[in-house]
C-alpha cells in the first residue's frame, strides 16, 4: 500500500503579448518638469530669492552703512571690477594670504623635519604645540597688532599661526 506520490508538475507556459501601440512608448516632457530637473536652475531661483530678501531687508532696515541694498552691492561690484582697483585690492590680499601660508608650511616642515629626526625635536614640538595649538588665531591678532602694528606684519603672523600647528601635527601624525 505504499504508493509514492509524486509531486504535481505544472506544465511552463508562455502568453504572447500583442505589441502597445496605442500610445507613444516615449513621449517629451514638459518644459517646466525639464527645467526644473536641472540643479544650476533650481540653484539659480534659490539665489535670485536670497538676493530678493536681501533687498527687501535691506530697504526695510534703511541703513545703507548698517546693510546696503543687493543692487548697491552689485553696482560697487560692477564699478570696482570696472574700474582696476577690486582687482589691484585682491591681488594684495591674495599676496598677503600667500606669504603667510608659505611662511608657516616653511615652520612647520622645519619643525616636522626636526621632530622626526630629534628626540629634543619632538619635546619642542610636542611642548609648543601643547602652547600654542589650543589657541584660536583670532585670539593672537590684539597681540600681532601690538607687536607688528596695523598691516601686513600683523596679518601674516596670524596667518603663520594658522598654518604652522595643524600642519606640523598633521604632517608629524
């Protein structure tokens, strides 16, 4: 009585579809979907309402000292670049920026240099880092200004500040 079962097989089967042509497979969106599925144009309708508030606060407030109007600040812009001295004053601050972080990329690979190959190289790295990293670059700048007066000494001494812990830290790690 023992007769095995076997188990159901269902037989494979295919339904061939007829082809869709009812409606076009691929169709054009609509100009306001493709334009808005660019990012530079959604970013673009975010600047032009943060330029818009900055108007609108600006004339609100009615303080052109305490904040200027955007078309103000664009007109400066437009007449400065027009005029050379926009870019005569970027070039002296780009030069400023770059003293400084040669400057203090020089200290610090000097210091690194020194802390690898010197055991009282490591002790001065390790105690004027211990000195100096924790505090903040902005801090320092009543002293520079006492130091090196108002200008440029005072400027790249914060900036070597700035450059020369981290660096060296990083670069000894």
């Amino acid at each position: 009585m023992s007769a095995a079962i076997s188990p159901l097989v269902r037989p494979e089967y295919e339904h061939p579809l007829e082809p869709f042509t009812e409606l076009p497979v691929e169709r054009s969106l609509p100009l306001a979907t493709r334009l808005w599925s660019h990012g530079g144009v959604r970013k673009s309708l975010i600047l032009a309402v943060l330029a818009a508030a900055w108007e609108l606060a600006a004339r609100w407030q009615n303080n052109d000292l305490l904040l200027p109007t955007f078309s103000a600040t664009v007109l400066a812009l437009v007449q400065g670049l027009a005029s050379g001295e926009l870019v005569a004053k970027v070039g002296i601050s780009l030069s400023v920026l770059l003293q400084g972080y040669l400057a203090g990329v020089l200290l610090a690979f000097g210091l690194t240099t020194l802390a690898v190959s010197t055991r009282i190289g490591r002790d001065l790295l390790d105690t004027l880092t211990a000195m100096f990293n924790p505090l903040p670059a902005i801090a320092l700048l009543p002293l520079a200004l006492l130091w090196f007066g108002l200008g440029r000494g005072s400027l790249v001494f914060v900036l070597i500040h700035s450059v020369l812990w981290p660096l060296a830290l990083n670069t000894y790690a």
